[in-house]
C-alpha cells in the first residue's frame, strides 16, 4: 500500500492542480472600468494610477508567486528587504522602459517566463540545482534578473491600451509606485504567515511539498502561455 506520507505529496499536488486551473489565467489584466478609466485619462492622474498599480499586483498571482518562492526561506525582515528590492529595481526599469519608450515585447512569452521564474526558484530551494547539476547559482542575481522580466510583464498589460502623451511619465511612475505598495502589503502578509508557520515542525517537513506545488503552478502557467503564443502567434 502507498504510505501515508505519498498520498499526502499526491494530494497536495493535486489540490494546487485544481486550484490553479480554477484561477481565470487570464484575469490577470487591467479590464473592465479600470481600462475604461486608462484610456480616457489625459493628464497626471497620480492617486488614480498608484491605486491601479497596487490592485494589478495584489491580484498578480503569477508575481506573488514568484515572490512567495524567494522569501520562502528568508527568516530575517532585512533579507526580505533586500532580495524584495533587487526584484523592485528589476521591474521597474523594464516597466518603465517598456512604456516610455514603447519596447515591444510577446505577452505570451515573457508571461512564460514569468510562469519559468516561479519554477526556477521553487527548484531552488529544494536545492534542486545542487542535487542534480552541482551547480550553486546566484540567488540574488536570478532574482534582479526575473525582476526585469516581470517588469515587461506589468509592461505589456499598460501597452493594450493607447494611453495620453498628456501626464504619461507622471502616471507610468505611479503606476510603478502602486505595485510596490501592493507587493509590499502582499508580502507582508505572507511572511507574517511563514512566520507563524515556521513555529510548527511541519514547516520544514512540508516544504519540499510546498515547493513542489510552486512548480507545478509555475509550469502550469508557463505551459498555458505558450499554447497561447502558438495558437495565436501573431498576438
């Protein structure tokens, strides 16, 4: 008979599954009266903006996930702070050079590698890398570096639209304001969360699991985007 320690590796895969196929993928987008309200903006509307920016990162699961792999095993607030800001610095100058200045990139694929990204670091810290390659990479540079792709990620969204010469610089960099209000407000209470849990002996005893389940998540997306680049290429 299977032990019970598998059927609990089976069922917690199979919980992510559904719940991530349960998530709209495609949700993850600026619709409905927030697109109304971005295309008929012409002038600085700063608070505006900053409120868009931290609603498109709250509900950004593929972004949080990726952050949620990072701090997974960050104990101290400074280390967060600081892994945190290397990814900040990251998107923020792909966001807002793909903007300003109108860097055309494919949706489906950088939200693929986006999707990547969250594999990437989960296999991380199953020390995946050193198990099976014997390689050590360097975390803080992975993350500056999937930071500038989930930077074109947020880019892309704000480039469906046509959006105002008038006060764009103004509202490109409160927009970028808000999502660092939102991943903060976001993380805060995640690590609040693995602060909690990390008191008990099933965090470290389940932590291969949970990243197992960030990784299937991960290829889940990534997997979704690229069928979505092949099927639509021209997009």
């Amino acid at each position: 008979m299977m032990s019970s320690q598998y059927q609990f590796v089976l069922k917690t895969i199979s919980l992510a599954l559904v719940a991530y196929f349960a998530i709209d993928l495609t949700a993850h987008t600026i619709e409905g009266s927030d697109a109304n309200f971005v295309q008929a903006i012409d002038g600085p509307a700063i608070f505006p903006f900053i409120y868009l920016g931290a609603k498109h990162m709250i509900t950004g699961y593929d972004h949080l996930l990726f952050l949620v792999g990072v701090i997974f095993f960050l104990y101290r607030p400074k280390h967060v702070i600081h892994y945190v800001t290397l990814f900040a610095i990251g998107h923020s100058i792909t966001l807002l050079l793909g903007v300003l200045a109108d860097l055309r990139v494919n949706a489906y694929l950088i939200d693929a590698i986006i999707g990547l990204s969250i594999v990437y670091k989960a296999f991380e810290n199953i020390n995946g890398f050193k198990k099976l390659m014997g390689i050590d990479p360097n975390t803080k540079i992975a993350v500056f570096v999937f930071g500038l792709f989930h930077g074109l990620g947020l880019a892309t969204k704000l480039q469906e639209f046509t959006i105002s010469d008038n006060g764009l610089v103004a509202n490109i960099i409160s927009f970028n304001i808000g999502v660092e209000i939102g991943q903060i407000l976001a993380l805060s209470t995640v690590f609040v969360l693995l602060s909690v849990w990390r008191t008990h002996e099933s965090y470290l005893r389940h932590a291969f699991i949970t990243n197992t389940a960030l990784m299937t998540g991960g290829f889940l997306l990534a997997g979704y985007q690229i069928t979505a680049y092949l099927v639509l290429p021209s997009v």
